[in-house]
C-alpha cells in the first residue's frame, strides 16, 4: 500500500524548491558582500594582525 502511494508522488517539484532557495541564499551572498563597506572590509583584515589586542 506504502509503495502504491508513492509512485505517484512526484519528486520534481522538491529539487526546483531546492534550486529556488539556492539561488537566492546565494544572491544574498553576493550582494551582501558587493555592497560591505571599506572600513569595515579594513576593520576586518586587521584582526588577524592585532595578536590579542583590542581595537580602539
């Protein structure tokens, strides 16, 4: 009965929804990172540099 009732389920429709959130995770990726600011994108790459200090 279990069998019966899903072969005619159709699965298509779950990889378009998958394909759909994917891309617009992904755009908000990349619009978020086009639109950073300088100073922050500046603040950032000095952690790295700071060694344990903080930054005032």
């Amino acid at each position: 009965m279990i069998k019966q009732l899903t072969s005619f389920l159709n699965y298509a429709i779950f990889a378009e929804i998958a394909l759909v959130i994917f891309a617009a995770v992904f755009l908000t990726v990349v619009i978020r990172t086009l639109l950073i600011r300088d100073d922050i994108t500046n603040e950032q790459a000095k952690i790295v540099l700071q060694d344990g200090q903080e930054n005032n």
